[in-house]
C-alpha cells in the first residue's frame, strides 16, 4: 500500500492480513483426498452414458449432463500431455509461501482417465522433459498427509 505525505514523497505501508478460510470439497472432493490419503491411490469417476472417466470426480459429466456415481480406482501413472517450466518466483497459494523457482507444472494425463490432472512435474532441464513422457505420483510419506492437494509431493518422470 502506497500513500503521499504532505511533502508529496511517497510513504510504504506494509502490512499483512490474516485470512484464514475454509471450503467444502463435496462428497467426490473428500473421497478423492481420503483415497489418496489413506490408501495413496488415486480415484475418479466414471460416466456411465458417455464411458468417459473424469479425475477427480465430480457430480455431472459436461458432455453429456448425466448424473455420476461409480467411482473408480485410478493408476497413479500417466502421461505429460503439456507442461512449463516457471522461472518466475510468485507466492504459492497452498502455502502462503514463495515456491522456490524453477519448477514445472504440468498436465498429466492418468493411465485410466479421459481429462487431465494438472500438478508439479519434478524436473526443470528443457532438455529431459518432453510432452509424452510417462510420470509416476510420488506421496507424501504416509505420516505427513493431510488430505489435500500437498500430499501428492510432484511426477517423476519414469521414462
Ligand atoms: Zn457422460
């Protein structure tokens, strides 16, 4: 927060505000985070007019608007289908943090969906990383999950 003062010089303000929040996720949300959670699988859904499978689930399949409910296990491999590299340093939402730079954030495709699943891919060399690749969740050790996104520590890539 800038203000001027009398003489005209520009005065800083720097302050923090506490906003703590809190959301529901849904019924799917939570069954999705408790899998991963407690038995570090990945679970989606899948449309049974359709056929398609959606991670993580959700209530209505947009295509087709048919109601959904039969949950299915997911392999926690999949395939890069976009990626980038961010080399600029911004505040993390998850952690109030700044995430230290460079990392990547990519759009993986799970062996067993139809949409993709967007998270952090754990290499940054241009060089080694290429749409295509197979990538493997890696968790959180079982004592440190919490039930949200954080447990899912980033891919690795497998070949
Ligand atoms: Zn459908």
């Amino acid at each position: 927060m800038s203000t001027q003062n009398r003489q005209g010089e520009l005065m800083q303000l720097t302050f923090a505000y506490p906003m703590p929040y809190e959301w529901s996720i849904g019924l799917y949300g939570s069954r999705f985070f408790q899998e991963i959670k407690e038995k570090r699988r990945f679970i989606g859904i899948k449309c049974n007019g359709c056929g398609m499978v959606y991670v993580p689930p959700r209530r209505v399949c947009g295509p087709c608007f048919k109601e959904l409910s039969e949950l299915v296990p997911l392999s926690d491999t999949g395939v890069i289908t976009a990626f980038s590299v961010v080399n600029y340093p911004f505040i993390d939402p998850n952690t109030g943090l700044q995430r230290p730079i460079p990392y990547t954030y990519g759009y993986i495709r799970l062996d067993g969906a139809d949409n993709i699943f967007s998270h952090i891919i754990n290499e940054t060399d241009l060089g080694r990383i290429h749409v295509g690749m197979k990538v493997r969740a890696v968790f959180k050790e079982p004592d440190r999950m919490q039930g949200n996104i954080q447990d899912i520590k980033y891919f690795d890539i497998i070949s």
